[in-house]
C-alpha cells in the first residue's frame, strides 16, 4: 500500500477502495489484455475524479492529487500523462505489477499511456 505518498489516488478515494484497486491490478495485470486493462485503470481515474471534483475548493491543496485529477479533466492523453502519471506509476507499484510492455514484435507501449488515451475518450461514443 501507499508509502504515505501524498500523491496516492488513496487520499482522494480512501484506503478502503485504493486497498481493493491495488489487490485488482495485482491479479488482473500480469494476464490481462491492455485493451481490457487500460479501460479499468480508466475507470478509476474517472471515479476518482468525480470525488475530487465534489470537494470544497478550500480542500483542494496546491500540488495535491485532487488538483491533479480536476486539472487533468481538462487535459489531451499527453497532457493527464504529465499530470497523473506519478500517481499511476504508484498504484502500479503498489500492486507489485508493471504497466510497461512489450508486444510479440518486440514494441514497447503502456497500459498507462493506453488509460490516459481512453480517460480522454470516456464520453466518445460511436453513436452520437
């Protein structure tokens, strides 16, 4: 769990749910498919900015991750990747798994660049 890292989803989400995040990657990540993968982790930052957007602006400190989260709702993959990325690299690291890869081809690519793609494409629907 979180090494009191004030950059940890858990002082946005709580120990209680960041605990069950971290237990999910730790069994779903070192078999799972990153089109599946990324949309979870996509999820949770999706979750966990819809509580930090409900918090009191006097709550929200400079450098925190809730301001993390709001700034990055506003933000192009490149950019949340920038603003979040430390955080995701936490909770990849807290669940003892790693979000880089290395296709069949010998390509590098990212669970975590994979999230920030479909967190920026949540409201994408081919139907509208």
């Amino acid at each position: 769990m979180p090494k009191n890292s004030k950059r940890s989803l858990q002082y946005v989400v709580g120990k209680q749910t960041y605990d069950v995040w971290v237990d999910m990657l730790r069994e779903l990540v070192p078999d799972g498919r990153t089109h599946r993968l990324s949309v979870v982790i996509a999820g949770m930052l999706h979750y966990a900015t819809a509580i930090a957007e409900k918090l009191d602006e006097d709550e929200v400190e400079e450098d925190s991750i809730a301001l993390s989260l709001i700034n990055a709702n506003e933000m192009d993959p490149d950019g949340m990747k920038e603003e979040l990325h430390d955080v995701v690299k936490l909770l990849f690291k807290d669940a003892g798994v790693a979000f880089d890869r290395v296709s069949k081809r010998g390509e590098p690519y990212s669970i975590a660049d994979e999230a920030y793609n479909e967190l920026f494409r949540w409201y994408d629907y081919p139907w509208d």
